[in-house]
C-alpha cells in the first residue's frame, strides 16, 4: 500500500503540538499576570473619594491614632468608617470655611452620610474579622501598609487568598506584640521569628487554613 501522507507531515505535526503547547503555556502565564496586576487588584489604584481624605495629614502630622475614626476596629468584624460628627469634631474649628470640606459640613447638616469608596473591599464570600487579628497582634500596617506616608488611601496589599494564607502559614513572621498593633512606625526586630514564635504561643494563635475559616 502505498503512503498516504509525505513524510513531512511526521515533523509538521510533531512542531504544530509543541506550537500549541508553547501557545497555552504563554496563555496561562499572561493570564496569571494579569489576574496579579494593578488593573484587577487594584493595588496602589487611589478610588475616588467625595473628600481627599489624606491620613499622611491625619496620622502622621497630626498624630491620630487609627481608633479614633475606626472605632469599632477591636470589637468588631468591620473596623468602621467614620461618621461625619467625628469629622466635625474638628472641622467645626479647623479649616471650617475649606472650600473642599464643604461635602463634609453638608452631610452635617442635612444629616446624610458621605458616601465612602471601600479601598479595602472582600468578596462576600469571604469572611474577615478586623477583632481577632487586632486581639492576636497583626498590625494595622501588616494589611493596609504604611498608611502614615499615604496622601490619599490606596490598597498596599492584593487581598488575594494566596497573600492571606502566607499569614496563616507562617503567623509568627507577622505577629508583632498587641501594644504595638496600632503603631505604624513599628518594624520587625532582628529576631521576628523567635519573638514570634514566643507570641504565637502566648497568644494562642492557631495556623488556620481550612477552607471554612474564611469561606462560611
């Protein structure tokens, strides 16, 4: 009988297998890129805010401490978001005729909430509590970096399950002591992993990464 095919055909098929091979991995790979990138994390992205609320300004030259706007942060899930009478607590003083808090001093008085972009918004399917990891000594920074330098807020970190469970993993790379929780000129010592080995047990804290831990 004689061949159907020219025995190129052999090579040609061999080369278009390992072409469309090549074309997926390189498929996948820019796929991964682009689910890390800025344009889905939205990673050092600033959100438009109805006032540039600068915590630079608030933070670091003024010296608030995170809890005085996020009230809520060591006793509940959500940290809290801060009510227009805590911005007129100083506001009514300070910069009251500012053209550009003029939003603010219009919720004052018409009693309606300003209505603030979440930078640092999980999927519903995802349960976090703000409490529990203020409680085990994770500091403010750790999640929302160093917002003191920050003239307006952007997300530091990509919140992906990947970066959370790196924490989970590892908590002792992470945890620092709980009067240290709100500082934000805190750093890591020399010894991070033996002192947080010694604050992993002392606090109680478990590495968690079941699936239900998060995901209720």
């Amino acid at each position: 009988m004689s061949q159907i095919f020219h025995r190129s055909t052999n090579a040609i098929a061999r080369i278009t297998i390992l072409g469309a091979v090549f074309i997926a991995a390189i498929i996948t790979w820019l796929l991964l890129v682009v689910f890390r990138s800025d344009y889905l994390t939205d990673v050092r992205v600033v959100r438009e805010q109805p006032v540039p609320f600068s915590h630079k300004h608030h933070v670091a030259d003024d010296g608030l401490d995170c809890r005085y706007c996020h009230t809520s942060v060591e006793t509940s899930a959500f940290a809290g978001i801060p009510s227009t009478e805590t911005c007129m607590t100083c506001h009514s003083q300070i910069w009251a005729e500012s053209p550009t808090l003029e939003p603010v001093r219009a919720s004052f008085r018409n009693n309606t909430p300003l209505r603030w972009t979440r930078v640092h918004d999980l999927p519903d399917f995802v349960y976090f509590d703000h409490s529990i990891h203020v409680k085990k000594g994770i500091g403010c920074s750790t999640c929302h970096g160093a917002v003191d330098a920050m003239p307006l807020m952007w997300r530091e970190n990509t919140l992906l399950m990947e970066w959370c469970l790196a924490c989970h993993r590892e908590p002792e790379r992470y945890v620092r002591p709980r009067e240290a929780v709100f500082r934000m000129d805190w750093t890591p010592p020399a010894n991070q992993r033996e002192l947080g080995r010694q604050l992993v047990q002392q606090y109680k804290i478990r590495k968690l990464t079941d699936c239900y831990t998060c995901h209720r």
